[in-house]
C-alpha cells in the first residue's frame, strides 16, 4: 500500500465514524481505484453504503479477494438471513466447548446458540437480528449495519461517538474566539492582499499562500487548539465575508483590478484555511 492509498484510507475511516458518509464513501471507492484487492477499502465502503445489494455484491467481492474472511462472511449470512433472533434449541446452546466460548458466555451478552463453535448473539441495537460480531473494544454485539469500521477494528456507534466526542471537545468559547480571530484576520487579509497588489502586481499572488497559512494558524491557535463541529466551515465564511471588506476598504471597488485581485487572493485564504480546520 503507497502512501497516498494510507491517506486516502485513513481519509476514509475517519470521515465514516464521524458520520459523513458520501465523502467516505468517495474515499473508499478512491482507494479501490489505486487498489481493486484492498480488502480493508472494500470493507469500509460495505460499512456506508446502505443499499442491501450493493452490500451484497461488496462483500462477494471480499470473499473473492479472501475466501476466508469473517466479516464478509458474517455480512453475507446477515444478509441472507431474516434477520430474526430466535430463541436456540437446548441442544444448539450447549455447553461450550473451550474457554474462550465460555468467557462469551458468561458476559451480559447472552449467546443465542453456537454454530460450528461460533456464538450467536443478538445485535444490541436491533435485538431481531443475528449476529456473530462484537464491538472490538467494549464487546457488544453488533450487526453489519451497526458495525463502523475504525482505523483499529469494527466498533458500536457508541465507541465511535464517544470517539467523536474526543475529537471534537472545542467548548463554546472557544468557537467563539476562533471565529473573532477569523473575522479580523480576514479582514487583514484582504487589505494585505490589495496592498501587496498595489506594491507587486500579480505577482502578490505568490504571497497568499504564506498568508493564507498565517491566517488559519492564527485562528486555530485563538480557539485553543481546540476542534468542533464544522468549524472549518463556519470560520471560512467568517474570512471570506470580512475578507471581502478589506478588500473593498482599501481597493474601494472588487470590479477594480486591485479589487479583483485582492479577491481571488481572499478565495485562495478561505481554502487554505477550510483545509487547515478540518
């Protein structure tokens, strides 16, 4: 695996514990492009997409890939399944045969019953269905719908939100300095960049960059370090409003060609800083 296709997967796997799952969606299909045997890309995509069929043809494509699998093949049973958690037979719930069924056991995730000495359990989130997967960190039985693949194995949308909640631990003033940072150093933005116009010409252009680095730095350094929800999107509109300003406020027209320059420097900041904040 190159390390573009580590990135772009990584890219992936958070983007689907965090919910969004289009972009990793897009992600996953990039890293399948670079890589169509990738069993952990194939994985991640089976993970977001919610059409069963697609799902279907997905997991096929893994047990292709490895024949073996469990979590393609768990994802295939689920699927072929009805999904309804039935009581076992006496017989099928006998007593277990190694230590490791009997730990499963005696957890407060009673065992359905036990096919070829895998245990059965019922999903934790959608008690009718069967399953033989459990979240990789509290243990809890999860069905292939329930199930975010991470970046250290499958997990509950419990684990990931508390995970997410890590992530994002920014508090409310934080955000709030943050986006005073952003509006002023936007608006500095857009005057530096009409000044350096007026001294330079276009090739002030080439300055952007450095400032638009300026920028971002500043204001995640104003809110602390801190992240939050969306952040990125809400602090770049900041920029790119009182970015405009500046420009206006020196330049005095956007139509003027300091203007029009001032202003595609601002865009180049907002993307800078859009990127910096994710």
């Amino acid at each position: 695996m190159t390390t573009d296709t580590q990135k772009l997967l990584y890219q992936a796997t958070v983007a689907a514990q965090l919910g969004e799952r289009e972009r990793a969606e897009a992600l996953f299909n990039q890293v399948i492009a670079l890589e169509p045997e990738n069993v952990d890309a194939w994985l991640g995509l089976a993970g977001v997409v919610e059409d069963r069929e697609e799902k279907r043809r997905i997991y096929e494509t893994i047990l292709a890939i490895a024949p073996d699998h469990p979590v393609a093949r768990e994802g295939l049973r689920a699927l072929q399944g009805d999904g309804a958690a039935t009581p076992a037979p006496e017989e099928s719930a006998a007593e277990p045969s190694s230590a490791q069924e009997r730990k499963d056991e005696d957890t407060r995730w009673p065992v359905l019953r036990y096919e070829d000495g895998v245990p059965i359990y019922a999903c934790a989130y959608h008690p009718d269905r069967e399953t033989t997967l459990r979240c990789n960190r509290c243990g809890k039985p999860i069905c292939t719908e329930c199930a975010v693949l991470t970046d250290v194995g499958y997990r509950c949308p419990d684990c990931v939100a508390e995970l997410t909640g890590r992530f994002y631990h920014a508090q409310p003033k934080h955000v709030v300095f943050a986006l005073v940072a952003a509006a002023v150093l936007g608006f500095l933005a857009g005057v530096a960049a009409v000044l350096a116009v007026g001294f330079i010409g276009f090739w002030a252009i080439f300055l952007i960059m450095p400032l638009a680095g300026l920028v971002a730095e500043g204001i995640w350094r104003a809110g602390a370090r801190h992240r939050a929800r969306h952040l990125n999107l809400y602090a770049s509109a900041v920029v790119l409003i009182f970015g405009v300003l500046g420009v206006i406020a020196i330049a005095g027209s956007l139509f003027a060609l300091r203007g029009l320059l001032g202003l595609l420097g601002i865009v180049l900041v907002v993307v800078i800083v859009y990127q910096r904040l994710r």
